[in-house]
C-alpha cells in the first residue's frame, strides 16, 4: 500500500483513522461527502462524537443504549474480555458507542457483518443510520484502528416497509378473524371501522350503508375520533353533490389528496382535508380520512381496497344467510300448509270413499250371487283403489318434509328384508350384497326402501331382481334392479310428484324417496345399473362396516 498512498483517500464509503484510545486522527475525504463532517474538525476528538446510539431509528435492537457522547475513560479495556456476555447483551452491544470505543482499545477486528449498527448526524443535523466495521492495525508498536461507516438508510427503509407490512397483514388477519364472527349488517358496519385504525393506521373511519327504499347512504357506524372530529355524519343522497355517492355509483375507489380542491365535496366547510372512499360493492361505502392533506399514499389505497373487499365478502355471506334464513321458514310454513291440507284432504275423502267401496263390494257380492257379470265394476273399484293410494301417498308425502331430530344404526341388510316381506313381491327375487350399518331414521328410511321395491315390481314386473349394496367409495348404498332401465332423457323429472309412466300409479313414490334423502341430508341420484336397469344412489351417508 506504501505504492498507493492515495488507495485510502478514494474509498467511497466514510473512515476514520483512530488510536489505541479511540480518538480521530485522521479521515478520508468520503466522510465529508457522504456526511458533511469536516475530517480536521473531527481530528483529536473521541469517536464518540462522531457516532450515536440509534435510540431515535428505532433498529428493532432490544438493548438500551446509553446517551450519545461517551467519556473515553469511563471503561478499561478490561471491560471487554473479562466475562463472556450474553447473546442478549452481544446484540445490544452493536447498538451501543460504547462496545465500538472498547472494541477498538481491545484491538479487535469487527467486519460489517458482525460490526456496529449506529448513527451519525450530519453535517444538516440529520441522525443516519450506519453499519460500522473496525480493523487494528499498528504503526511502530502503537495500536490504530481504521474505523469504516457504510451509510445503511436505504436498508433501513426497507426493513421498516418489511416491518409495517408484515404488521398490516397480521392486523388484517386478525380483524378478518373477528369481521366473519358477525351476523348482521350493523354488527359487520360496527366491526369493520373499529379495525381501521389496526389495519390502516388512520382513526378517522366510517361506513354508510345504502338504503334502498331511501335511495340513499346511511351512515352506521364509525369510529370514537371521527364522531370527535366530524360530529353528525350526512346522508348521501342520489342526484346530491358528494364524493361519497360518486364512490358508490361508479364503485371505483377515490382519493382525495385535498378535499378543499375538490369542487363534488359534500361541505365547503368540512374539518376533513384528506379521504379515502372505497366502495362495499352494492352496500355502501368505507370512508377514511384525515385532517391534514395528502395523509395518505399508495400502500394506504391498496390496503383500503383489500379491507374493503373483505368487508364486502363479509356483507355478501350475511346477506345470502338472512336469505337462506327467510327461505328455510318459508319452506317451514309450505310444509305445515301442506300437512294441513293433507289431513284435512284425507279426513273428507276417506269417509265417502270407504262408503263407495263399502257399497261397491255389496252390489258386487249380490251380482255374483245372480251370476251376473258387470265388467264396468272393476273400472269402478280399480279407480276407488287409486283414490285410496293417492291419499295415502299424499299423506306421506306431506309428513317427509319435517326434518329428521334423532337417528339411529341402521342394518341395512335387516331392514331391507323386513320392507321385502310388506311389498307385494310374489315372484321378485331380493339379493342383499351388504352388512353396512347406516345412521339414519329407521321409520322413513324404510318408506323409501318400500317405495323404491314397490316401484321396481310395478314397472319392471313380478320377475324382478332387486340389488341392495353399498358403493365402492363408503359414501353411501344404492338399490338397483334388473330392469330395462329409464331413459336418460326423463331422469331428470322422475323425482317430481305427480311423474309416472304407470296408468294406475300415483306419481309420488320417488317423490317420497327424494324428500327421505333430502330429510337426512343426503343426494338421491338415478343412474345406469350394472346390468342396465335402474340404480339409485343414495350419497353423503353416514356407512359404518357391520363388521366394526
């Protein structure tokens, strides 16, 4: 290096040359031009005054530093080196001017990976933040040390950027958290604004809801310090001058650096000089402002439109759950309805038509003691059969809505026996391929196997062969017969009342079926048999092996 006396001088990034002591001999030109620091002013003074404990960047360092200036002689050089320190304390030393001036008495080596994270003020009275590294060396026995500060703001930046949007994130996360648990809209509204200020950093927040029937926005909820600030929150109305409507109707977000330069302000005279407006879709608004102008920038519109979103999520689920709600009552009262009616339909009927058939089988019983045969009778007595099937199914069909309060285990094998043994059966042939045990209401589950073995004998004949068994993936059972099958074209209707293709059927069997799957939370699907008949699936049971 003696060849290249001026190699120091061209460093770019600010040295000191210090003694044994830790006072300034002499610096590069780079200290002045990086920090405005006069090297000759700094000639003879402790590195102390030169460098501060970073108390005032806030480096995330847990340590406590001491104040700035430091007395050279306040600690020997035993002070290093005569006890280990802690991790803790080694990493608050980095931040302490005291560790740097000990360092270097020590005559230790610190590169900038495992150096000092400090501060220098300007020449301006700026604090920046640097990174310093230490290098001993020796000149006729003497100890030196050349002391190098990398100017570390832009790093510093970054790590704070990094810092406030990891904190953001967990705010919103937390906030979605809590915002979800909410049932109505007012309790959504209330939620939402009280989280502003965690999410944002802005405590001025409100949200105005729209009233459709006043087509206008409602204010509902804001924040303690917007009340402070702005007192009675306006309505909105349409066709009315405010930046807020605009937000709404055209459902683009707006910020207003300076509310007082924009001529759609809603008060000439409002105390707020800077608002964000997102809109909630077709609910309302989120309004964030401020007093100052231009309070907000870029990151604070992107998190605004991210809360905002969730928020609207939060309003759409509430809405379609009031919805779902309303319907579930609706169907409630249908169902009851139809019960009554059902009953009523039943009591009439039943009394003239046992009469009818009562009277029938008389004049039949007389006709054939004369020998006499009236084919039209059995017309007569084919037709009064059929009202009694229709009542009786309707009857069903009307109790199948109600839900299903208890289940039990059910074996399917057992209990599909005993509904072979009541269905009219003479020649069909039953093969159970299953030991599955399901959860279900043993007394309408028994209605649909009834109905399923009734079907199958009526529209494929008393040869039938009727499958009961459990489908591969455990999700469920099927009953399936040996039939020609049913069109691919009608499957989609053969579930609705009233569909048959038998002259004497009533339409309600699969109906009924439908409606027990539907009690029990299940899916009832008609497919292709194995052997090409008919195959219904019965989904989402709950199957346990018999076996278990």
């Amino acid at each position: 290096m003696d060849r290249f006396p001026e190699a120091i001088d061209a460093t770019p990034d600010p040295t000191l040359v210090v003694d044994g002591d830790g006072v300034v001999h002499a610096g590069t030109p780079s200290v002045e031009a990086v920090f405005g620091l006069d090297p000759n002013d700094l000639s003879g003074r402790s590195i102390g005054d030169v460098f501060e404990d970073p108390t005032e960047l806030d480096w995330g360092g847990g340590g406590s530093a001491p104040p700035s200036g430091v007395d050279d002689d306040s600690t020997g050089a035993s002070g290093f080196g005569s006890n280990e320190p802690s991790e803790r304390e080694a990493a608050d030393s980095r931040h302490d001017v005291r560790a740097l001036i000990e360092t270097t008495r020590a005559g230790e080596a610190r590169s900038l990976a495992d150096g000092f994270e400090l501060a220098v003020r300007r020449g301006d009275g700026v604090l920046v933040p640097v990174r310093v590294s230490v290098g001993p060396f020796e000149i006729d026995g003497d100890p030196y040390a050349v002391v190098t500060a990398i100017d570390v703001s832009n790093e510093r930046t970054r790590r704070l950027a990094l810092q406030r949007r990891t904190e953001t994130l967990e705010s919103l996360h937390e906030a979605t958290r809590e915002l979800l648990k909410t049932t109505d809209r007012g309790a959504a509204a209330e939620a939402a604004v009280s989280y502003v200020d965690d999410v944002l950093g802005h405590p001025i927040a409100a949200i105005w809801l729209y009233d459709e029937g006043e087509e206008a926005l409602e204010p509902i909820a804001w924040t303690d310090t917007a009340d402070a600030v702005v007192g009675d929150h306006p309505t909105f109305a349409a066709g009315e001058r405010s930046i807020t409507w605009d937000v709404f109707e055209s459902g683009e977000p707006t910020y207003v650096a300076d509310v007082g330069d924009d001529p759609d302000r809603y008060d000439d005279d409002a105390t707020i000089r800077s608002e964000l407006v997102v809109p909630l879709g077709r609910y309302g608004v989120l309004n964030v402002g401020a007093t100052a102008p231009d309070a907000f920038d870029d990151s604070d519109l992107a998190v605004a439109r991210i809360w905002a979103a969730t928020v609207t999520m939060v309003l759409v689920r509430i809405e379609r759950e009031r919805q779902l709600r309303r319907r579930e009552e609706e169907v409630a009262r249908e169902r009851d309805r139809l019960e009554e009616f059902a009953s009523l339909v039943s009591h009439d009927l039943r009394s003239p038509l046992n009469v009818a058939a009562g009277n029938l089988e008389i004049v039949s019983d007389r006709l054939a003691d004369e020998s006499i045969d009236v084919g039209e009778l059995g017309a007569v007595k084919r037709s009064l059969d059929r009202m009694d099937a229709l009542i009786e199914d309707l009857l069903a069909l009307a109790r199948q809505g109600s839900g299903i309060d208890e289940t039990e285990p059910v074996p399917l094998a057992d209990l599909a026996a005993e509904c072979w043994e009541t269905a009219d059966t003479e020649s069909a042939t039953l093969a159970v391929e299953t030991d599955a045990v399901v959860e279900a209401d043993r007394s309408r589950l028994r209605q649909a196997l009834e109905n399923l073995f009734g079907n199958a004998v009526e529209h494929v004949g008393e040869t039938v062969t009727v499958t009961v068994g459990a489908l591969p993936d455990g999700d469920g059972f099927y009953v399936e017969d040996d039939g020609p099958g049913i069109d691919p074209a009608d499957r989609e209707e053969v579930f609705e009342a009233g569909v048959t293709t038998d002259p004497d059927g009533t339409g309600f069997g699969l109906k009924i079926v439908a409606e027990v799957a539907d009690a029990h939370g299940w899916t009832v699907e008609l497919v292709d048999g194995e052997r090409g008949g008919a195959r219904f699936e019965f989904r989402g049971v709950d199957v346990e092996s018999g076996g278990e």
